[in-house]
C-alpha cells in the first residue's frame, strides 16, 4: 500500500513523511537511506553523502559552501532544501538549473510566501514544538493553516510529530508531507550516543525546553533540547550546538541533545522501517487529497 499526495508526487517518494535532516553527525547516511528503503523521503546534511536518489540535501543558510560545491552536490541528488536565512531566490534559481526539487524550511507564513516567489517547489512549515533550531515563534497547527491558505505548493508540516494520529490529522489538515526528526532518533540507523537514546526514551514533552543556551558559532539561533542537558550544560558553561553521536569520547551528559516535544512517544530502539510503518498505519482513515490516494 502507498499513499500519495502532491508532496510524494513531486519527490518520488511512496509515503509522505520526510526524514528531517540531522546535522552534527546524528543523523547520516545508513538513518537516511533506511527511510528511504522504507518509502520516505531521507535527508542529509549537504556534508554527508546521500546514499540514492530516494535522499534529499539540506543546506544551513548561515554556514552554505561555495556556490560551485552547492552546484555540485545538487546534481547528485533529487531534492535540496534550505532552512534558518531569508529566502533567496538566485540561490534557488541556482539549484533549480541543476533540476533539482528545491523547498525551503519556514516558521513564519511571511517566510512561505517568499519562499513561493522565490521558485520554491515546496514548503516545509516548522512549529515551535520542533526539536533542534526552531525558525518561527507558533505552534505548528495554527502556522500550518496559515500557510495552507497563502501559497499553492505543496507544504510539509514540522514540529512534535511523532504518532500515527498526528501524521493523519496533519494530512486531513490539507498538509502534503509530515517531517519527522525526533522519532528517528532512537533508531539504530541513527548515531545518536546510546546515553542520549536513553534520555531520549525516558523523557516526555514537558522535559524538552526551547532555548538559545547552545550558541558557539550560531549566534540568535533557538533551540529545543532535553531540559537534563540544558541544565547540566549551564552548569558547566557548555555552549557547543553539537549533539553527541556514538563514538565520543568526552562526556555527553552536557551536550545538545536536541528533542522534539513528541520525545515521550519514544519509548523503544526500533529499525527505522518500523517506525515509518507505525507513522503511516493511520493514512487508511485519511481521505485523499483530490483523487492522490492509491494502494
């Protein structure tokens, strides 16, 4: 069975959840390429290799390569997309010509219009209840039916969505894609350190907090992170935006350990073509979007 809407039309992908893309290490390319194996759309950030077509690339407007290093890493991959700056509309012309699918991550619908006129082929509308950095300052349905009204192209919603329910009611909303960070976390395709999966699996939404505390090198960039982190990170004057991922060998306790406010239905280390399963198990009851719905 697959379910198609405009977003998956447009990218290829057989399911409308978008891996959101992690950067710092935790998320790459094995927890990419399982979603994708799964019939998702995976992501990476622009300095991981994306495994197949099924992948797509995500740029950080504060820290984008040279233009030629953008061109290049365009034509190996089907959709890029860009998040935290201003739309821009010759950077996504610049995509465009390599014949990539370009979106664009906003928070606000100011952002999504731009990001319309800019040539964008789609939307992805960020809710405060996101985990890592949060671009707007609304929770996501109340952003999410704003931005439906004002632009044409398919719009994906972001921010605390981590069960079937939510998928489906964000689908009924008119939304063509979930994006989907959290969730994934605790999967054994990710890197997350296992000390942050283990946080990650005890905490609820009310142990996440929004913050701007880990600012070393991104500045005026909030963030929503496990408050036991947040604290032992004040604690000890750590500011480093990087999440801990297997392998480290400092202490992760006072690291970024980013997390949405769906963390508390993280409950278990499931394979992510399991946990992609459950997302979509409740799509059955959702009518279809004009006539996109196939099985």
């Amino acid at each position: 069975m697959t379910y198609r809407t405009r977003f998956t039309e447009l990218v290829g992908c057989e399911w409308p959840v978008q891996l959101a893309a992690m950067g710092g290490g935790v998320g790459g390319t094995e927890l990419a390429g399982a979603v994708g194996a799964a019939g998702g759309l995976g992501m990476v950030s622009w300095d991981e290799e994306p495994p197949d077509e099924r992948c797509g690339v995500n740029f950080l407007v504060p820290f984008l390569p040279p233009p030629d290093d953008i061109v290049d890493i365009a034509r190996r991959t089907r959709v890029v997309e860009f998040f935290f700056g201003d739309p821009d509309d010759g950077l996504v012309a610049l995509v465009r010509r390599t014949g990539a699918i370009v979106g664009w991550q906003v928070g606000s619908v100011g952002e999504a219009e731009a990001a319309v006129a800019a040539g964008c082929d789609y939307v992805v509308a960020q809710g405060t209840e996101a985990g890592g950095h949060v671009r707007g300052s609304e929770p996501l349905d109340v952003l999410l039916a704003k931005v439906l009204t004002r632009v044409s192209t398919p719009v994906v919603a972001a921010g605390g969505i981590a069960t079937p329910e939510r998928v489906a009611e964000a689908i009924d909303s008119g939304a063509a894609a979930v994006r989907v960070g959290t969730r994934f976390l605790a999967c054994p395709e990710s890197r997350a350190h296992e000390h942050y999966v283990q946080n990650l699996l005890s905490a609820s939404g009310d142990d996440t907090v929004l913050t701007d505390w880990f600012d070393l090198g991104w500045p005026d960039a909030p963030h929503r992170v496990l408050r036991q982190a947040l604290d032992a990170a004040q604690g000890s004057n750590w500011r480093l935006p990087l999440p801990p991922c297997r392998g480290e060998t400092r202490p992760v306790g006072n690291m970024a350990q980013y997390a949405g406010t769906g963390v508390g239905h993280v409950v278990s280390v499931q394979p992510a073509s399991v946990v992609l399963a459950n997302l979509v198990s409740r799509l059955d009851r959702v009518p279809p979007q004009r006539s996109d719905r196939s099985e």
